[in-house]
C-alpha cells in the first residue's frame, strides 16, 4: 500500500508530525498536553495514528516511528522552555504491541537523556491491556516510573480489569474514557461512574483527567463532581505546538 511505502519518507521528510492537545486543571490553566501523530499524506489525505502505527509495523519501522514520536516530543519540551512553560508535562501514547515488541524503555531514557530532558517531563498513556501485561512489559513500565516518567492509564474504564492496573506503585494519573464524558449531564450512572473513578483517585493517590469533554454542560457536570483536570475539544482541539504557545 502506498501509506507503507511512504512511511520512511514520511519519516525522513518531516510529514509525519505531532500535534498537541492541552490538558487542563478546572480553573482553566495549563496542566499537561497529549502529542498526537498527524499524516497529511499528498495523495491519501490524512493518515489515522492508527493506521500509521500499523503501517510501521508492518514495514518493520516500529522502532524508527516511536524514535521519532519522543524525539519530537523532547523537541517540544525544549520549545516550552523556551515559552516559559518549561514546568509542563508531555504525555505520549504507547499501544500495546509497541510495548511489548520494543525497547521502549530505554528508547524513552536515551532519547531523553540526548536531549537534556527530566524524565518527570515525560509521560507514557498506556492502556488497561498494556499495564497488565506480560512480565517484560512491567519490567520496563517499572523502570521507567522509577526514574520519574509518569505512567498513565488511557480509556479509563473500558478495558478488561480495569482496577487490576492500577495495583503496585506504577501509575500515576488514569484518564476517563470519553464515553463515560459524552452525555454526562443527561446520564446519572454516567455521573455516578466517573464520580466513583474521581474518589477511587483521591483515594490511591492517582490523578484522575476526565477526557472527551465536547460541550459546556459536560464541563460543569465535571466541576460539581469536583474533577480536577480535563481534556476535551470544549477546551481546546489537538493543533501543532507553536499555535497553542501563541495562543497564551
Ligand atoms: O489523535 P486521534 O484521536 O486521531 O488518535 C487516535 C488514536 O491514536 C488514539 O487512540 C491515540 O491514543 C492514538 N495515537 C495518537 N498518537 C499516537 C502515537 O504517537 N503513538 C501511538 N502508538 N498511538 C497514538
Ligand atoms: O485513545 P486516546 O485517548 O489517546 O485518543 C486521543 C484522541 O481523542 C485524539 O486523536 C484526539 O484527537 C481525540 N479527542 C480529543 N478530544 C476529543 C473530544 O473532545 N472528542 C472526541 N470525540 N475526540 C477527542
Ligand atoms: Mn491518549
Ligand atoms: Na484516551
């Protein structure tokens, strides 16, 4: 297909990039932000982070891609340096079969590391499946938290045994499916759920990122509820970095 024969180009030619999307504390101000692949590619249009995940394993380039996703990334954490938001947090997603498949671990060390990055700048959004993995994977997830990277836990709720994931002292934020988000207003098990999740994170000492949050009344459900922290195209879309600094 012609996405995976353009994959290394893409790579090399800085069409392949990352944008940003902001997440926010409930009085508005900056907390963290999530990179997010983004393909425009000349003739297929825009490329999923799906598809561009898959196309690099299937063409062997699942190391060179995630490589590139934190070299860009540290890139940004400079840049936000330079913007006076050198105390921000970046958040990078890590699927499954990337776990298990690669170093990521030390992928994550030396690329920060080159770059003069703190590994507490860093975090890594896995899923329930992931955090419950094999040995090899808790491994390098307990490496990693030990030297500062937070781990987080993405589409909170929807996976398997999601309370399971959370045991040990790896992880440090959950982030709540949006599913669980949209239509939170209306929805009183909705409301209960996530209000359950938000006391669960008091409890354990996790933060708690309510995610997906698309419409006011969704926004201010979250804030009776007291949710700290959210995420969501109400606040603010995924865009490249420099627009969001520009923005502030
Ligand atoms: O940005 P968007 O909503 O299209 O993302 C779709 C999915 O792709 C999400 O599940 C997101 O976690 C995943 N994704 C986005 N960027 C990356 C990335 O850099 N690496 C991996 N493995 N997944 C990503
Ligand atoms: O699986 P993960 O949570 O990493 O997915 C992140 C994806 O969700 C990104 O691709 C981003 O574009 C998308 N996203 C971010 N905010 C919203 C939102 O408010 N609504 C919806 N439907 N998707 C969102
Ligand atoms: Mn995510
Ligand atoms: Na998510």
């Amino acid at each position: 297909r012609d996405v995976e024969r353009d994959l290394a180009l893409g790579l090399e030619s800085g069409g392949i990039v990352l944008w940003y999307q902001p997440i926010f504390t409930a009085g508005g101000e900056l907390h963290s932000f999530e990179a997010l692949l983004r393909w425009l590619h000349p003739r297929h249009g825009w490329v999923s982070p799906e598809q561009i995940v898959h196309a690099a394993a299937a063409t062997g380039l699942a190391r060179r891609l995630l490589s590139h996703v934190l070299t860009q990334v540290c890139l940004a954490a400079r840049q936000l340096d330079a913007a006076g938001m050198g105390h921000l947090p970046l958040a990078v997603n890590v699927s499954p079969r990337e776990m298990a498949h690669l170093d990521v671990d030390d992928l994550v060390l030396d690329t920060l590391q080159r770059h003069g990055v703190p590994p507490r700048r860093l975090q890594l959004e896995i899923t329930e499946e992931v955090a419950l993995n094999a040995e090899s994977t808790q491994g390098k997830l307990a490496r990693l938290a030990a030297t500062g990277v937070a781990i987080s836990i993405d589409d909170f709720g929807v996976g398997y045994s999601s309370l399971a994931s959370l045991r040990g002292d790896h992880v440090r934020q959950v982030k709540i499916d949006r599913s669980f988000i949209s239509g939170l207003d209306a929805s009183r098990d909705n409301r209960l759920l996530v209000g359950t999740i938000l006391q669960m994170g008091r409890s354990l000492g996790i933060d708690v990122v309510a995610e997906g949050v698309e419409r006011v009344e969704e926004l201010m459900a979250l804030r009776a509820l007291q949710c700290r922290l959210m995420q969501g195209y109400h606040l603010c879309r995924p865009a490249p970095l420099d627009e969001i600094v520009h923005a502030r």
